[in-house]
C-alpha cells in the first residue's frame, strides 16, 4: 500500500476542520499575473497541510482554470486538466449533466455563472429581473482561498491579514466571500451538524484508505465505506487500480512535471434551501394522511431516507431512533431490495445506493465504490423558525462542497445518473426529492410499500443553484511549480 504523502496534500483534503468554527471562502480575481504568481509562491508555505490538526486557524487554496490561465498557463498546459475543470460548469452540456435548469441555471447565479460578454450561451436564457446586479461572472472566480479559525477573534485578524497580503500591490481583486454558519450551529442527538431542513448530516463519508482513518473503522463499515486513495487524490491508485490521468507541465528535455500528484478537484456549489416549501409539503401531505402524529416526521424521513436524528430508515423503518443516529453500516440488498424501508428515489439511496444496484450484493458495492464523494460542506444562512411562514427574506442554505479526483466518474455521475435522473433504478418521471427541479405542475415521489406504493404529488423546487465552479486544490508542491512555471 502506498503511503500517503501527507507533508504535501491540503490539510482540507483529510479533513472539514470540525474544530475550526469560523470559515470564509474568499474569491480573488487576478489582476497582476506577476504579484499573483508571487503571492501565491509565498503563501505555500502558510497553506496547512494535513500533517498535523492546526489549533487556532487554517488555509487552504485552490484554483479555477481560468485562474490558471490568468497565471500565464498557455492553451497546451491547460489542455492537461480534467475536462470539466477546463470547461466550467456552465456550458450547455454540464447544465444538463448538473441539472442547472430553470431557477437553477448559471444565468441567474450570484457568482460563477458565465461572463455578460458571452462565454458560454445558455440555452435557457432568464428574464433579466431574475439575474442579480451585482453578481461575480466565472470569468472572475480564479482564485478560492479558503480560511478557517477556531473562532470569530481568530477569524477577523486572519481573514484581515490574508485580504490585504492578497491585494497588496494590485495582485488581486477580491470579488466575493461566502461566510458559512459557525460551527457547531445546531447539533443532532449523534453530534452531527443538522442542515436546514432539520436533518443530521455528514455521518456517510468514504474514508481514504492510508489516511490513517481508515483504521478506525472496522468490519462491515470497514468493507462499505474505506476507498482507494486515488479517488481523492491523485497520484494514487484508484478504485481500479490504476493512476487517474493528472495534469501536467513541461519540464527540460522532453520530461512532464506532474503537477496533479497530491492535488484533486473541489467542487463547490451555493445551494439555497426552501425550508417553508419543504416543511409545507410534508405537512400537507402528512395532513392528508389523517391523525397519526408522527406522519411529518415519517414522511420526511421517506424523502431523506434517514430520520431527523440520522437513524437510517434502512435499519428502523417505522420510528426514529436516536440510538442509531450515527449508523452507517448498513446496506439495502438484504433488509430492504423493493424500497419498503427507505424508497428507491430517497436521497441518501440515490447519492449512494450502496449494496443494491446489482443483483450481486458485493459487486455491487464495488461498482457504487467507484462513485464516492467527500462531502465538506457548511450551511449558511439563519435557521427558520418553526412557525415562520415565509423564508425569502433571508437566502439560508448548503454550501455544498466535495473532493473527488475524477469529477466525471464521481460527482457528475452522482449528480446526473443517480440523483437527477428520472428512471433511476426503475423510477418514472421523478428526480432527487431534495435536489431535483421539478415540473410547474409539481414533482413526484414515490413511496415503495406494501401492498401498494403511494406517489407523493407537488414537490417543488426545495433547493436552487446559486453559484458555483470546479477547482483545483493542488498539492503544496506542485502550488509553487504552478507559480513559477510561467
Ligand atoms: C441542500 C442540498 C442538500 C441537502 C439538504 C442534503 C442533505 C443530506 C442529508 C441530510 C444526508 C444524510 C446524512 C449523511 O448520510 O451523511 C445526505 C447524505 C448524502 N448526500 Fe446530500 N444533501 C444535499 C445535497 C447533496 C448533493 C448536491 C449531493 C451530490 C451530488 C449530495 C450527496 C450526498 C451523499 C453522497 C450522501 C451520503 C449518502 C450515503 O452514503 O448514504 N447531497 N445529504
């Protein structure tokens, strides 16, 4: 087995940085190739690795392509990258691949959608009145810094001191900055932070194998979830065996300078959350279903796939239990293949259907292995009251955030063959219940059962695209090759 070269990976990669409560993720626009190159050469020596946990603050950096070219990087070099990292996110293909459609599609977002002097054309152009005034075109967003303290008195000096070392001298313009939601917001009974619909989350995580926490789990939660380190960083063996391709430089005398090894890509998207819509659905719909008082939380669960707490409803189907809230062991082929349990079309089952894609139970664990994702995700955004009837006032939502190496066979496919598309697993006409976009008349959702399955009607858009792009997080070596090769 490969050791893992932690001295140069971003410390991000191993870790959300749980501890750290306050984070911005600042956006930074080139202005001077030269001072940028420059300020970026230094800075890889404050980036934090994932050596060592840092106590009081972290920082890490990525890039986007065309924060690379504004480096200097030529045609050839750039050519090296994955694919979608070279296009972006906002080409006509990944808006169908991401589902970037309707209220969701890149014209509207308030940073990272294309540039007013075309770039890319939408195909669903939207009326000018839903485009935001002041929103920052991809043609801005190269750089993303991101900064991470353990609290707000550590947080205001740090961010302080990084903007104005960043912008020193013209070096770069800052653009935007996404501020999450302290940590630790709202826990669940498991200890988990809780999202804006109310669910606990972040309990499913593939583990990279050689990370060192990978020997903390064992047996079958061991067998499900510890993957290849090459499919978060690459350089490595994948979950095939074999080395992702990986960018690279030309280096003397016909050689290639590897700049991916240690590196991998982020993906990162603004995901605004319709906490009212979704709250009203359930309560219609549970409303309907006459006087059982625990029909909402049933209900949800059913969309979720796991209760409130996070117990999986793969392992108690008929009540919450906070006793298994943190449960991530279980697989559906044995307890649960038609759905009764957790539905088909649920998120969780969607996003990772785990042991049930196959008629081969362990086959089919390898082949969804090879569709994993970090998720490092914050929520932003105040919570909604219970009783407030309208959540526009203020956007709340997931800054939605994962690691993989290969964006296509990871996060897209997640995204586009399992969670966006509508004939999922035998399903007819219906998407993701939390990240599809519905019909006007309203989505569906169905609810495997026995004798009789039952269509939940009306689900309407619970979450909206508001930004977003694909980085590169490279490994601190290759940070410094990035910077000087130009
Ligand atoms: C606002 C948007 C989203 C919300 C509210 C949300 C909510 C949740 C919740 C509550 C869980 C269960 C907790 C856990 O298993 O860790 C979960 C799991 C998961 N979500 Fe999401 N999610 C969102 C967006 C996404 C997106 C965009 C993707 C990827 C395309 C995604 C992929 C996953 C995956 C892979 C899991 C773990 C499933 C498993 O291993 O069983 N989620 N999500």
């Amino acid at each position: 087995m490969s050791t893992i070269e932690r001295a140069d990976i971003q410390g991000f990669v191993l870790s959300g940085y749980a501890a750290m409560h306050e984070a911005r993720y600042v956006f930074l626009e080139v202005a001077d190739p030269a001072g940028a190159r420059r300020w970026l050469g230094e800075l890889a020596s404050r980036v934090t690795t994932a050596i060592a946990p840092e106590r009081v603050r972290c920082i890490n950096v990525a890039l986007t392509c065309r924060g690379l070219a504004a480096l200097g990087l030529g045609e050839a070099q750039l050519s090296t990258f994955a694919p979608p990292f070279q296009e972006g996110m906002t080409t006509p293909y990944r808006r169908r691949v991401l589902g970037d459609v309707g209220p969701s599609a890149p014209d509207t977002w308030a940073w990272g959608g294309p540039s007013a002097s075309g770039g890319t054309v939408p195909e669903d152009r939207v009326p000018e009145d839903r485009v935001p005034e002041d929103r920052v075109p991809e043609d801005r967003v190269h750089v993303l810094l991101l900064l991470f303290a353990r609290d707000l008195d550590a947080m205001e000096p740090l961010l302080e001191a990084e903007l104005s070392l960043a912008t020193a001298d013209g070096a770069f313009r800052h653009v935007h900055t996404l501020r999450p939601e302290p940590l630790p917001g709202r826990l669940s009974v498991g200890k988990f932070g809780v999202e804006h619909f109310g669910f606990a989350d972040g309990m499913s995580q593939p583990v990279i194998r050689g990370s060192g926490q990978d020997g903390k789990l064992a047996g079958e939660e061991a067998r499900r979830h510890v993957a290849a380190t090459g499919e978060f960083v690459l350089g490595y063996p994948n979950g095939y065996g074999e080395l992702t391709p990986s960018p690279w430089l030309p280096g003397p005398d016909g050689t290639k300078i590897d700049v991916g090894r240690n590196g991998t890509y982020l993906v990162v998207r603004q995901l605004k959350q319709d906490v009212h819509g979704f709250r009203e659905l359930v309560r219609a719909h549970a409303g309907a279903a006459g006087s059982d008082p625990d029909a909402e939380a049933r209900l949800a669960a059913k969309l979720v796939g796991r209760w409130y707490s996070g117990a999986p409803l793969a392992r108690t189907p008929h009540r919450d239990d906070a006793d298994l809230a943190t449960d991530n062991a279980f697989g559906y082929a044995e307890v649960d293949p038609y759905g009764e349990r957790c539905p088909i079309g649920a998120h969780i089952r969607r996003a990772n259907p785990r042991d049930s894609i196959a008629p081969e139970r362990a086959r089919a664990l390898e082949l969804t292995n090879l569709h994993r994702i970090l998720r490092r995700g914050r929520v932003y955004g105040p919570e909604l009251p219970d009783d407030a009837t309208d959540d526009d006032l203020v956007e709340r939502g997931l800054i939605f955030m994962c690691i993989s190496a290969n964006l296509e066979r990871q996060f897209e496919f997640v995204q586009q063959t399992w969670c966006n598309n509508p004939k999922f697993s035998n399903l007819y006409e219906e998407q993701d219940p939390l990240l599809g976009t519905p019909p006007p008349e309203g989505g569906l959702f169905t609810v495997q059962g026995s004798p009789i399955a039952t269509r939940v009607r009306g689900l309407t858009n619970f979450v909206t695209v508001r930004g977003g792009a694909y980085f590169f997080l490279p490994g601190v070596r290759a940070l410094l090759t990035l910077t000087t090769a130009t």
